[in-house]
C-alpha cells in the first residue's frame, strides 16, 4: 500500500477521486493500491519557550536571549487526532512507501517534513510536484513522481526560515516589550515592511507644498500649454512661480495671432505586458479591482484547487518552460467561448503554431512553479463567482495579450509660437493596436492633434490661468507596497531590474498578503480605502528599531540566503549563525538603548503587574484555550490575561468583517471557545487550529480567513 499525505481535505479529495480511492475511513480514503490521507494545514509546530524550560513563562531581561541549539517541534492539540490518523497509516506494516502531496512549496515541505519526523517514519518518500488540480495534470504529476530527496534543500530552507523567525519573533518581542513597557511584536520580515510603511508617512508629513500657476491657450482646434523653451528640468518648465507673471502672459495672448514652431512625430513601441506571477497579479488586481493583496490569494486558490480554473497561483515566475509550448497552445484553445475571438487573432505561424518569445518561454527563469494561466480544462464562467469571474477574466486576457503584437504609436509634441510665448502640445497616433486589443478600450486616447504642418497659423482665442500645487507621495496602496516588498523596499517598474532582484525581497509570493494582514491586525498599519498607513504605534516601533531589523535590504539578504539554501547553493549552519548573532544583538540593543519612545495609552502599563487596557474586563466563563486562563475584552480585542506571562492567545473584533462576517461580541467568543463552532443567520463561525474562519450560508468552504489569531511557534 502507498500513503499519499495531502496538505487539505479538499486536495486529498481530489488526490483519491482520480486515483479510484472510494471506500471512506476516518481521516483518510482508501482505494485498492493508494490510501490518501491528509493534514489540515500545519499539524506540527515548533514548541513554545516554557515548554522548553519553565522559568520562560514569565518574561525577564535577564533571561534572554533564548537560544536553543535545536528547537523541538510538537503535535498541535486542536489537530492531534488527524496527526494520529496520519501516523498510523503511514508506519502500519502494510505501508511500503509514501507520496508527499502537500502544495509544491517550501511551506507545504515543512508541513509533510514535520509530520513525517513527528511520527518517526522511515518509509521512502516520493514526491507529487504539479502545477494545477485538473484531472490531466494530476495523473501526469503521479506517473512522473521525483525522490523526496530531491527536495531536501526546500526543506532546510523552510526550516531555517521558520527557526529564523522563531528566534528572532520570540527574543526581539519580549525584549522591546520589557524594554519600552508596551506589548511589541518584532520580526524578521514583519517590522522592515513595516519601515516601509513609515519612510512613506515620514515623506508625506515632511513635505512642503509649492504653490505655481499654468498658462493655457486655446487655438481653435487644439490647446496648448505655457512653457520655459530654456528651461532644464522639463518637468518644471511649464510652473509659473506668481500670478501676476501668469496673468501678463494669458493676457499677452489673448486673441493673438500664433504660428506652429514645430512638429515632431516620434516612433514608440509597447511591448506586450508579461505573464502573471503572485505578486503582478496581486499588484494589478490592487489597482484594477480593489482588492487586497490577502483577498486576491484566497480568490486565487479557490480558482486552482475548486475550479480547476488556473495553474499554482503561489509561484514567483513570470514565464512558462520551453516544453510547455503545445500544452500552451492547448489551453488557449480550451479558454471559454468569450474568448474565441482573441485567440483567433493571435498571429499564429505555420502549421498554427503559436509564436514564439523569450520574453514568455525561459526555463532558466521558471522556478518551482511557472507563471499563472488558466488551466486546459474549459473555466465555467457561468458558475465563478462574480470576484472570481473577475480575476480569472484578467488571468485569461493576459495569457491571450502575452501573444498578440507590440503596442505601436507616433508620440506628437507640437510647439505654437504666440507673441513670443512657447506653448506644448501632445497627442497620440496608433499605428498598431497590437495587445491593447485584448483588453476593453476605457482609456481614452491622448488628446487627438489635428494634422498640423510647420508655419501653420492659428488664433490664440482663449487663455486661461490656473492655480496649482506639488502633490505629497501617494500613500502606499497593496499594490505599491507589494512592489516594495519584492524588491527589498525600491519600487522598480523595470521589468529586468525586478527580475535581478528575486530572491532578495521581503517575504515570498506566498507570504506577502500574510504580512500585510499582520501589520494591521497588530496595530502597526491601518487601511483606509485602498490606502496603507502606518499608525502611531508602527511609527513610534521603527523609532527604536535599528536599522538591523528594520532595513528592508538587510532583511531582503536574509531571504535570498534563504533562496540560495533552496537551491543547495548556501550552508544552514552559516544562516542561522547570522540569524543567532541578530538575535544577540537586538536583545543587547533593546537592554542598552537610551532611545525612548510612547505608544498608545491601550498598550502601555497601568501601574505595576500585568498590562492591561484601561476598558479590560473579563469574559465570564471564558478560558484561553491555549493556558486554561482567564480570557479579557479591552477596546479591539478579546485575549488572554496571561500574555504577561508569554501567552499570545489574541481575537480581533472586526477580524471577520471585510469577509462579510459579523464583528467579535463577548456572548460570540465565549461560545466559541466552548464549541468551537457557532452558527447564525448569516453564516457559521469557525474556531479551529489557532484559526478563526467565517463561512457565508450556502457556501461549502470558508470565504475567508483571517489568519493565525494565536500562535504557538
């Protein structure tokens, strides 16, 4: 018999459908050759400082830091009886070998990893690597299985990343926390995109608007724009410093003769925009349709293992390996019938091959995963929901696009002269639509020029004067932030810089959306419409913080070192001596820092004993499910009275309400932490795994979730 160990129910589920697993067991499914079982995201984790040695349950300076040579792991307790499912299958006598199934990625190695030492299993181990959930690419995936072995690199990655953050999270929090009398959260990637964050703020408050005037004149059939023919920033060449000096010029003009100086048609070319991978699309569904970076991964991963409908959207690449060209061709030709005619008017070559681009087909920059695209089996556009609809709607153009010719246009800048005055004008002439025809046509043209010849004369008929002023940097947005977070804190648009730069970001596709939620959920950030603010409590953090653990590049080094262990090109035992060294440092920097620093009244200390906030009161009946303590409500949270001690068992009110959940009331959590499970008129709430969830009446799997609410790392 071979175990198959899946990361979810879900995925185990459609693991045995195509493997004929049909007789039902407690836990798993069973078929004449496979038994498919599975885990319920992490069943192991690393253990907790008091349970490594009980004088860490109460914080002290003089205790840290906490460096442990190896940090063991345990079994979950909300979890424990799927771990024991999967422990007994897995070394039953009959078991001759397993498949790890977990998702492709370093997270899901560390989940199988976990488990498999956990349970002291010594089975040979096989590997399912695919890159979709259809039917077709799963048996593909289980006749062509690799050697567990080969992904030993993934996996001392995703172990030193996790000791990594452990180390860091657990030493530099208690620290800072001891050390400024507020309750802190410090880590590895959490706190340098939270300075992000605050260079941004610090920016925007810094700046000093500068007040100028423009001049515009109307000439009948075309408008043009004042400005300075010898100035040399053309950026600044149209600003008048006073009003007086716009208002001589306007009346200078008006009604005056003017002659057209010059005209100047330059050739330009837009190449077609790149395949997606998790971060572009996040970044373009930021803009295009608001979501955040958190909402378009959960509406990603529905469109890969529910509908089947795109490929592993948790992917860093933005191309498709050489031998996917046919399979390419193949998908284009399985995309819903909306799509027909775009894909007809792909300049296909001879014999209705597709055209073929560096700039789309490299293996040497596909890395675990390809790029995102839809899926060869046919998406039901009819049964998506309307947000899924609409994501899946760029997935599929953008596949189509990546084909279609360059974008080609005559950039127009004329200059009319009137009374000796200089004014601009830009216009647009498409040469070839290319791409663009792909997409809707909503953006209006650059001002259409009428055709104008050199000496061409005019009448300045109008001219009017407007007042206006330098614009502060935009508030980051998801899209602005997740662009920082990839290339370590610079916001790079060229598309060969950002692709110099993987590796070396903050954070991983995967986790990025993650590490946003968290800034805000602890304070540190706070949306507003689709901007990302720092608080004053993130702000005052990166006043203490040193550049160490705050620096976006120290940290994005970090990650490439990661990368590189992946890759068996670094040795672990050099990261985590580096991890161990910053460990030391922050806990020496947090003890003999004489920076100072407020935080908000809520987070600080009322007298002596444990903090609390001024409005805390206690829920009756309500244990922390992770001490067995009393759980308390201050002003946005329910958690537990012991976090003095170490517990960081935390509930945010309004956690569930941008999924359309109800907000967090004393009566809910008490029930919750009873039962686990509470249903209502709306839908039912979730308490499972350090994981709160809320599942909308008439849907089978949670809508969303809001992360880990406690954590035990």
């Amino acid at each position: 018999m071979i175990v198959v160990v899946a990361e979810k129910p879900s995925v185990g589920r459609d693991l045995a459908r195509v493997l004929k697993c049909t007789q039902r067991g407690e836990g798993f499914l069973r078929g004449e050759n496979h038994t498919v079982t599975w885990a319920i995201g992490h069943l192991v984790t690393l253990c907790e400082p008091d349970e490594l040695d009980e004088k860490y349950k109460k914080w002290r300076m003089e205790d840290l830091p906490i460096l442990p040579e190896k940090i063991p792991t345990k079994v979950i307790s909300k979890t424990k009886s799927q771990f024991s499912v999967i422990k007994k299958l897995i070394n039953d006598p009959e078991t001759e070998r397993l498949i790890c199934a977990t998702d492709a990625g370093r997270e899901g190695e560390l989940i199988f990893r976990l488990i498999y030492q956990q349970a002291k299993c010594k089975k040979p181990v096989d590997r399912l690597w695919i890159s979709s959930m259809t039917d077709e690419a799963i048996r593909e995936g289980f006749a062509s299985l690799k050697p567990g072995g080969e992904y030993d690199g993934l996996y001392r990655s995703a172990t030193c990343r996790s000791q990594a953050d452990w180390l860091v999270g657990m030493n530099a929090s208690r620290a800072f926390t001891l050390r400024f009398d507020a309750l802190l959260s410090i880590g590895r990637v959490q706190t340098p995109t939270l300075a992000i964050l605050v260079k941004r703020y610090h920016e925007i408050a810094d700046f000093k608007p500068e007040e100028y005037y423009t001049v515009t004149a109307n000439f009948g059939d075309y408008t043009g724009q004042w400005f300075d023919e010898k100035a040399e920033d053309e950026k600044k060449a149209s600003r008048i410093p006073n009003k007086e000096a716009a208002d001589r010029i306007a009346k200078a003009i008006r009604g005056k003769a003017a002659r057209v100086k010059a005209v100047t048609a330059e050739a330009k070319k837009e190449l077609p925009p790149q395949l997606y991978d998790l971060t572009s699309l996040q970044r373009e569904a930021n803009r295009k349709l608001g979501y955040t970076a958190d909402k378009t991964l959960k509406i990603a991963q529905e469109l890969y293992e529910k509908w089947k409908a795109i490929t592993y959207p948790r992917t860093d690449s933005r191309y498709l390996p050489m031998d996917m060209l046919g399979r390419a061709k193949q998908t284009l030709q399985k995309l819903p019938e909306a799509y027909h005619g775009f894909v007809q008017n792909i300049p296909w070559g001879e014999g209705g091959k597709l055209p073929f681009s560096k700039r789309i087909f490299d293996n040497a920059k596909v890395s675990d995963h390809h790029a995102i695209i839809p899926t060869s089996q046919t998406a039901p556009l009819d049964k998506l929901p309307a947000e899924a609809a609409k994501l899946f709607d760029m997935i599929a153009r953008r596949a189509i696009a990546v084909f279609y010719p360059a974008h080609e246009y005559d950039a127009i800048k004329v200059v009319t002269i009137c009374e000796g005055h200089a004014f601009k004008s830009s216009g647009k002439v498409v040469r070839v639509k290319g791409w663009k025809d792909v997409y809707p046509t909503d953006e209006q043209e650059e001002g259409a020029l009428p055709n104008l010849r050199e000496g061409d004369g005019r009448l300045a008929e109008k001219a009017s004067v407007k007042k206006e002023s330098t614009k502060p940097p935009a508030p980051h947005t998801d899209a602005s932030l997740l662009a920082a977070m990839e290339n370590a804190g610079r916001e790079l648009e060229d598309e060969k810089l950002r692709e110099q730069m993987k590796g070396s970001g903050l954070g991983t596709p995967a986790t990025r959306a993650a590490i946003i939620e968290r800034l805000i959920q602890v304070g540190y950030a706070a949306r507003k419409g689709r901007a990302l603010n720092a608080t004053e409590k993130g702000v005052s953090l990166i006043a203490i913080a040193p550049p160490e653990i705050a620096s976006p590049e120290t940290t994005g080094k970090w990650e490439l070192a990661l990368d590189e262990i992946a890759k068996n090109k670094r040795d672990t035992e050099r990261f985590m001596q580096g991890i161990r060294n910053l460990t030391t440092f922050l806990i020496s920097y947090a003890r003999d820092t004489k920076t100072d620093a407020s935080f908000p009244e809520e987070m600080r200390r009322k007298g002596k004993g444990s903090r609390k906030s001024p409005n805390a009161k206690s829920v009756p009946g309500a244990k922390c499910p992770l001490c067995g303590k009393a759980v308390q409500e201050n002003a946005k949270a329910f958690g537990c009275s012991a976090w003095r001690e170490g517990c960081r068992f935390t509930l945010w009110k309004d956690c569930l309400t941008k999924g359309g959940g109800p907000m967090l009331t004393e009566k809910l959590v008490a029930l919750l932490l009873e039962k686990s499970t509470v249903k209502g008129s709306t839908g039912i709430v979730s308490l499972r795994d350090g994981q709160i969830s809320f599942t909308p009446n008439g849907r089978e799997t949670p809508s969303i979730f809001t992360g880990i609410t406690y954590e035990k790392k």
